[in-house]
C-alpha cells in the first residue's frame, strides 16, 4: 500500500421557538443537516468523501488515483482544504464543498499537509517540512503568504484552531516524546499541556473552548481518546481498549458528539460517534477499506 505522510513519530495507517414543544422539536439538528467530511479507500483509492451525521449520504468528492487526506472545512462550511500527492508530493489544495473547482494553495518540493481553518476564516495552518523538520505554517486562504509559526529541531504537527481564533494546539517532539502544546495565533507563547511519557497527538478543541480531545499511545499496538480541560488539567478516557486504534476525534459543532476512527471491529477502520463523556459509541460507516479522519462542517 502506498505511504502516506501521517505523523513521523506515531502510528502509519495500513492500507428562537414559540412552545416548549417546538424547541424540543428543532433543539438537535437532523443528520442531513448535518455533514462530515472524511477520507476513504473504498475505492481502491485515497479519496475525500462527504457524508450526513448519521452515516448516510455518502458522496465522493475527489475521484482520482492520487492519494487525498486530510479534508478540513472553511468557516461557512462552502469549501474544503486537503491534502493530495496529485502533482508528486504532498501539497495542500483546496475544492468547492461539492468537490467543484479544484485549486492548489502550496506550491513546493516539500510534504504540506494538515491543513486547518481559522475559524473567521482569514487564514489556514498547515504542517510543512520545507524546513526539513515539520513546522506549523500559516497562509492564506489563497495560498498566498505563507508564514512560519514554529521553529525548532521538534516535529511539530496536528495544528487545531481555538473557536476564538487565538490560539492554536499542536503535538510536538520537542520534549523527546510526542506532547500537546497550546500557542497564541501568532505563534508565541507555546504552552506544554500533557506531561506523560506516552504519546500524545490529534487535539481537537470542543466547541465552547474548554476541553480538548486527543489521541494518546500508552502501548504499542493501541490508542484511546482522552479527554481534558484546555489548561491541561483534568485528563480524563473516553475510550478504553487494549489493542485497538482509536484516532482522529472530531467534536460535533453543537457539542453534542465526537466523530473518531477506529479498527475495533478487527477488519477495518470505520467511522464512529460517541457523546462526550464517551458513551453511546455507534458506528456510521462500514466500509472494506479505510475510513477515516472525520471533519464535521462548521
């Protein structure tokens, strides 16, 4: 199976309301309401697909034999950045929501990837190693501009925006083994969050601010979502398996739900929601082949 340019130092990849009743009525919202976006090899190929919440819907959005990773959403949810060794390497591109008008933002010899939306929308991080370690890079949504944010001998990945825009979470090497850090938009003030020696990796903020949920490799061969406040404090499991990979959580933009990737039917990588204590885990793909990194639309 052809490589993918995941995370150096953690797992590869193989292969308003008038009555009480009427806001009871509208207070979630349908499942065609609402949209995730995620990568699959169903096809035989790494492509960018688009489902509704509940699992239905799927659409492919990108059909050719590159591979396609890493889809994010734009703030009003109209387009979609990812990640295509289309051109021979890794470049970030990006395509209308419905797969329309493809475009590339970076243009280098280097692996970019990771591509992550500030949430007012005027700019996109992204992981690079144009400086022949990975750093986080800023641009904007044209491409233009690209700036960098860190600059150390660490990997430094996973860049996830705050809902404010002001800071962003990112995993680092920068301590010997994989950590989450928070830093300002700027770059500045890079703050470390877990302290442990397992490997900590994929932050993704809850909608309100003050949790993040991440990935942590405690054995070889397995990983569990986590769960904890945005200071670090009060790290809490929302998973728990003892040879499982359970990746890439997702948080609902209501709040009401995580999206993650798992292996834990023993064939292969599905997509699966789960409330954000951790219950309620259900499956909404079942696919042959891959499914995975699930990105809800804004």
């Amino acid at each position: 199976m052809t490589s993918t340019p995941r995370n150096p130092y953690v797992w590869l990849w193989v292969a308003s309301c008038a009555t009480t009743l009427a806001c009871n009525a509208s207070t979630e919202p349908s499942p065609a309401d609402q949209k995730i976006a995620f990568w699959s090899v169903r096809s035989g190929h790494y492509e960018i697909y688009v489902m509704n919440g509940d699992g239905s819907g799927v659409t492919p959005l990108t059909t050719d034999t590159a591979i396609h990773l890493d889809p994010t959403w734009s703030p009003d949810g109209r387009k979609i950045a990812f990640a295509t060794n289309r051109d021979g390497n890794y470049e970030v591109y990006v395509m209308n929501a419905d797969g329309s008008a493809v475009s590339r933002l970076t243009n280098d010899t280097a692996s970019d990837f990771q591509p992550a939306w500030r949430p007012d929308g005027t700019t996109i991080a992204f992981a690079t190693n144009r400086d022949g370690n990975y750093e986080i890079y800023l641009m904007n949504p044209d491409g233009s501009a690209p700036t960098r944010l860190t600059n150390d001998t660490a990997a430094d990945l996973d860049p996830a925006w705050s809902p404010d825009g002001r800071k962003i979470a990112f995993a680092t090497t920068r301590d010997g083994n994989s950590e989450i850090y928070v830093m300002n938009a700027d770059g500045s003030a890079p703050t470390r969050l877990t302290h442990d020696t397992a490997t900590d990796y994929e932050p993704a903020w809850s909608p309100d601010g003050n949790k993040i949920v991440f990935v942590k490799q405690t054995a070889p061969g397995n990983t569990d979502i986590y769960v904890m406040n945005a200071d670090g404090s009060g790290v809490v499991p929302l998973t728990n398996t003892s040879s499982d990979f359970e990746l890439e959580p997702a948080w609902s933009p209501d709040g009401t739900k995580i999206a993650f990737s798992s292996d834990r039917n023993g064939i292969s990588y599905d997509i699966y929601l789960m409330r954000p204590d951790g219950s309620g885990v259900t499956p909404i793909t079942n696919s042959l082949g891959t499914d995975a990194a699930p990105k809800w639309r804004p």
